[in-house]
C-alpha cells in the first residue's frame, strides 16, 4: 500500500555565524538597520516536508509517493531521489525556482532565515486524483492553495488522510482549518501548533478528537500524545544518542505515523515507532542525512521499549 505525501520540496542553506547577533544589532538603530554578518561555515541539504517525510518512510522500507511542484533548479535533489530509489511519478517542474530557505544561525542558537516559496506556490497544479494505487495520504506544508485542494480531493477519492499544517498553519483562520478537520481521517500538530489551531478554532484537544480518528500532538522533549475519541494515548520520548539537528524531527516522527498506518498497528506501537524515528533524526544534522536497515530499526525499538513490533 502506498502512502501519497503532498507537499514542499525545498533546499536549505544553512550558515553558521561565529559570533551573537546580539552583539551587532543595536537596539537603538533598527529603524535604519543595515548589517553584514560573515558565515565561514555553509552547507545546503535537501528539505521540505514531502521530500523529508518521503525518506524517512523509504528507510522504514515502505514505497512513498512524494507530490510536489519543484523548480528548474531541481536536478540535484532528483538525482538525490533517484539514488535513494525514492519515486518521482508526482512531482512536477515548473518555471520558477524551487523553494528555498537561508538560515543562519549564530553563538546562541537564534537564527534568522529568509524563506523563498518559489515552485510551492504553484502546488495546486498538482492532482490527488492522477495518483495511482494510493491507500493513505498527507496535507504537509504547502502552497495554499494547494493544501486547500489537495484535502478536497481525498475526500473526493475516498483516500483517509493526515492534516499536518506545520508551518503552514497561520495562513488559514478557524472556520478554514475547521474545514481541513472536517474532512481529515487524522491530525498532527507540535505543541505550538496545537496551541495556535485551539486559539483560532475555539476546539479543545479533546474537541479535536471528536472531529477525526486521532489527534496527534508531539511535545518536543515530552514526548507526544494521541487522542482519541475514548482516550489519551501517552508516547513516551524515545532516547538519542546525541542532539544534533532537531530540524526535519517532525517529519520523521510523521513518517512513523504513516508507518504504523500502513501496517494496520494500534496507536501505542505506531508513537513509540514514530517517536523512535524523531529520536534517530535528532542525531544527525540536515534533514536527510541519517541512515538504517530495519533489522537496526527493530533492534534499537526492542532495545528502547522493552518489546518488538
């Protein structure tokens, strides 16, 4: 069974500046703010929640179903694809560049980034409908537009579905993200997010649930919830080695979610499976560089929870 995953594909700059930004931005001046800040360290990974979700499930040795719109700039991140045997049957080029985001980050951990949606905006262009052999889905991080329809057309193709705003989350008020709950099989928000859709929508959590199958909430360092219509399911944080990176996390977390799916596993297994896979992600920088056989994946779940899957 095949799961399709809609939404962003996107390169990430990411610079290092050794110093506090602190140091350099004067309170007094930020009116007529002009600063140049050096960034020795560089390096760009490949990103975006559909392209960071489609690797984490083709580590877990599933065949995701990325869909994107992705710029004419493209050709690194597909030749990436393409060696990690990950499809590219629902992704479409268009003339623009594709999205991109510059972050550096300074002494202190705060970071300043400058995002370009470029090709994401153009996310619409893409049909639900042309998919083939699809069983589940996800409305990730988008274009707006594209989010919007792409959830219509779940419904219309009788395809359950995670509604993982992320990011995304801001550019719909209640009565849309009402909507997007309406027709969703599931949900999946940070602790933030959930936050901001109860302000905005007036739902509770456990409001929440009532509207689909299950209400996932993760909690960075507390590890994560799931509600359901009978109860709230506590998935403990599962151990890392290191924190490194926790950028992409979410998306790996999302990709277990989507695991346990396709496996047809209660909720208990696919958190901590999913919890598991924001552990492993944590350990390495960008968002796309950790790597595991699921024999490793399956020993280092039984070693960690004390039973197999």
């Amino acid at each position: 069974m095949s799961a399709l995953i809609c939404g962003s594909f996107a390169y990430d700059t990411i610079m290092v500046f050794h110093d506090k930004f602190k140091n350099h931005i004067l309170a007094d001046q930020v009116h007529i703010l002009n600063v140049s800040f050096l960034v020795p360290d560089m390096r760009r990974e490949f990103g975006g929640c559909a392209g960071n979700i489609a690797y984490n499930l083709k580590l877990l040795g599933e065949e995701p179903q990325p869909m994107g719109t992705v710029g004419k700039d493209f050709a690194p991140y597909a030749e990436w694809m393409d060696s990690c045997d990950i499809s590219r049957d629902y992704i479409k080029v268009v003339d623009s560049y594709t999205a991109q985001a510059f972050i550096t980050t300074d002494e202190d951990d705060n970071q300043i980034t400058a995002f370009h949606p470029g090709a994401m905006n153009l996310s619409h262009e893409n049909s639900v409908l042309e998919a083939k052999g699809i069983k589940f889905g996800i409305v990730a991080p988008d274009g707006r537009d594209g989010m919007v329809l792409h959830a219509e057309q779940f419904v219309e193709a009788n395809i359950p579905f995670i509604f993982d705003p992320g990011q995304g989350l801001p550019m719909f008020d209640g009565s849309e993200l009402l909507d997007f709950a309406e027709k969703a099989t599931w949900i999946a928000l940070n602790d933030y997010e959930a936050q901001l859709m109860e302000e905005r929508t007036g739902k509770s959590p456990h409001e929440l649930a009532e509207m689909v199958d299950a209400l996932i909430i993760t909690r960075g360092g507390e590890g994560s919830h799931i509600y359901t219509r009978q109860r709230r399911i506590d998935i403990p944080l599962a151990s890392a080695a290191a924190i490194n990176d926790p950028t992409g996390c979410g998306d790996a977390y999302r990709a277990g979610l989507l695991y346990g799916m396709i496996h047809d596993l209660d909720w208990e297994t696919t958190g901590r499976i999913a919890s598991l896979m924001g552990a492993i992600k944590i350990e390495s920088h960008g968002t796309q560089n950790h790597r595991f056989s699921m024999d490793e994946f399956k020993a280092r779940y039984e070693k960690e929870f004390g039973h197999g899957f």
